[in-house]
C-alpha cells in the first residue's frame, strides 16, 4: 500500500509539473508579435547588406565577377584531372587562356570604338536628319519640333557630345583598377581553390553538416559550369549567325555584330532588346528603304526566339528552370547594383541561390507504397 501511494503521489507530481521539453512543447511557438519583429530583423539585415553591396561595388563586382569565372574554369580543371593533370594547374591553364582571350577580344574592339568615339558628333547629327523625316509623321512631335529650332537642337546635342566621352574617359580610370582587381581575384582563386573548399568543409563540427557542405558546392559548380559551357555553345552559334545576317544586310562590321550578339546574350531579356535597338539604328543609317533597314533586326529577333525557346530549352532541360520573374527581378536589382556587370551576374547568381536553397531545404520523407 505505501509503495502504491507513493506511486501516485510521483504521478500526480508528474501531471502538474511536467518535465522542462514537455513544458515547453505545451508551450505556443511563436506569437505574431515575435513574427512581426522576427522578420524585421530579417529585412534590416537585408537592407543593410544591400547598401554595403553598393558602397564597396568597386571591390565586391570585380572579385564576384572572378569567384563565377573561376568556378566554371574549375570545373573545367577537374575534368583535365582525369587524364593526369593537378587541378590548379589545370585552373592556372584555363585561366591564362581565359585572360588571353578577353585581351584579344579588347584590342579586336578598340579601333573600332576608336573610330565610333571620333565619328560620334557626325553619326549623332546624321541619326537626327535622318529619324526626324519618320518622326515628323506623329502630329505631337511635329508641334514640338515646330516649336523648337531643329538647328539649335543639332548644336546642342554635338556641344554635349564631347561632355559625354569626357563622362566615359572618366570612368576608364576605375574600370583600370577592377579589372586588375578581377585578374588578381581569378588567380588567386584558383590557386587556393582546394584549399578553400578544405577549409569550409572543415569548418563545419559535424559529420552531417560537412556532407551537406560538399554537397552544395558540387552541385553550385556543376550548375554553373554547365550554365556557362552549354549557354556558350549556343550563344556562339548565335553570334555566328548574326554576323552573317549583318553581312548579308549590308551593315559594315559583321563581326562586330556577332560579337556584341555573343556577349549580349548572357543578359536575359535586356540583350536581346538593346542589340535589336542597335540594329534597327545601324540599319535605317545604311539604308534607304525602310523594308531592308529593319530586316536585320527583325531576322536577328526571330533567331533569339528560337534559340531562346526551343533550343535552349531542348538541351538545358529543367535542370535549370527558373521563374522568368525571379531572373527579371534579379537583373533589375543587380543592375541597379553594378550595372551592365551586375546585369550579367544576374543570372549566375540566382543560379547559385536557387541551387543552395535546393539543396539545403528540409525534404519530406518518400512515401512508400503499402505492401
């Protein structure tokens, strides 16, 4: 009898005061209150990363460009190291190779630019005798250029002109210092590339947590890679073909044309649009007709369609799926950030994000069929 009272005596203990994990089960997790300033520090944190992100853009553009670069470069290494070659060596190689190749592209664009930046006053004041007959067509235009003295305006725009390449050689200075800053960041970023990978895998106490570590950068370089060597193929065959398309529209420097083709095409979106822009320039300055001055344009449009929606699609696959939204959103807001830079990490970068989350995210447990 006393051992059963006793017993109930500790039962009964138990029911009023429950153990402390019980204690705080029977506990409600979180108010709205808490919510409210749970996600305020959150949005806190995110404005104050965005104003460093735009205070150290001098610092932080460079070294992210060379961090994108050398993962998909690294990529390539570690596939050189199946036939006996070190990683960083291999990293150094592609790089040195990389590097040449951007320098050869620079001096291919230089005279050319040159002699645009000298013939910018007489292109300008020729694009305006030339826009101003189609533009007359519209009734509140006409009444503006009426009110307006079309050689005033001609003057004005050819006396700021030279303010504008000023602005331009302005900026000649501090592109200098970050593209040492990228060259230095790349080299550097492969030659401690394994090193670095080392120490965040062992950063991590626990043996689950380093896993998931090496999981998530395997899975952040291949998507890369593969963006970026697959996305290449296909953007050459684009360049390519708009090279021949200018050359059989009659534009002078085909070349060029497939070149800035190439490197507009990583921009989703704004590319396609501002190289239509310029085609539709360059073409109504070239020709008389308005049929043959908006032709290559038009073919160049009808091109990246296709290439956009059924053969990029065809060999990405859903691999690489995401919201045109997100990637819209994501380009506005680096290119506020950083620019015509900032608008070409856009898509590596929600690349990288989306991959994280990915991979990190809690999955909920496979269903097993019954029997």
């Amino acid at each position: 009898m006393p051992e059963r009272a006793l017993f109930k005596a500790k039962k009964k203990a138990q029911i009023e005061n429950p153990p402390l994990s019980e204690a705080t089960a029977l506990v409600d997790p979180k108010t709205g209150l808490d919510l409210v300033v749970a996600w305020s520090i959150v949005g806190t944190f995110v404005i104050l990363m965005s104003g460093v992100i735009y205070a150290l853009e001098s610092i932080l553009m460079p070294v992210t460009l060379a961090i994108v670069v050398g993962m998909v470069l690294g990529v390539a290494a570690d596939r050189l190291s199946r036939f006996g070659l070190p990683p960083v060596l291999g990293g150094l190689v592609f790089g040195v190779i990389f590097v040449v190749l951007v320098f050869f592209l620079v001096n291919a664009l230089i005279e050319p630019v040159s002699m645009l930046t000298a013939k910018a006053p007489a292109l300008i004041e020729d694009s305006i005798q030339r826009f101003l007959p189609f533009f007359e067509r519209f009734e509140w235009v006409r009444r503006a250029i009426n009110g307006a003295d079309e050689k005033a305006v001609s003057d004005m725009v050819m006396a700021n002109a030279g303010a504008m390449l000023g602005i331009v050689a302005t900026g000649l200075t501090p592109a200098f210092v970050q593209t040492l800053i990228f060259l230095a960041a790349l080299g550097l970023f492969l030659l401690g590339r394994t090193h670095l990978r080392k120490t965040i895998i062992l950063a991590f106490a626990t043996h689950e947590r380093r896993l998931t570590a090496i999981r998530v950068m395997n899975a952040t370089e291949n998507a890369v890679g593969f963006y970026f060597s697959t996305a290449s193929l296909i953007y050459i065959s684009l360049g390519t073909v708009t090279a021949v398309i200018a050359f059989a529209g009659g534009l002078s420097g085909a070349i060029l044309w497939g070149l800035f083709a190439f490197v507009s095409s990583f921009i989703p979106y704004l590319g396609v649009t501002a190289m239509t822009i310029a085609l539709t320039c360059a073409g109504l300055m070239t020709h008389d007709s308005m049929i043959m001055a908006v032709l290559p344009a038009i073919c160049f449009f009808l091109l990246h369609l296709v290439m956009e929606n059924l053969v990029t699609p065809a060999i990405l696959g859903h691999r690489l799926e995401i919201n045109p939204f997100l990637i819209f959103i994501a380009i506005i807001f680096w290119t506020w950030m950083w620019g015509a830079v900032g608008a070409m990490l856009a898509m590596p970068l929600a690349l990288i994000g989306l991959t994280i989350f990915n991979e990190v995210r809690t999955r909920p447990p496979e269903r097993q069929l019954p029997g």
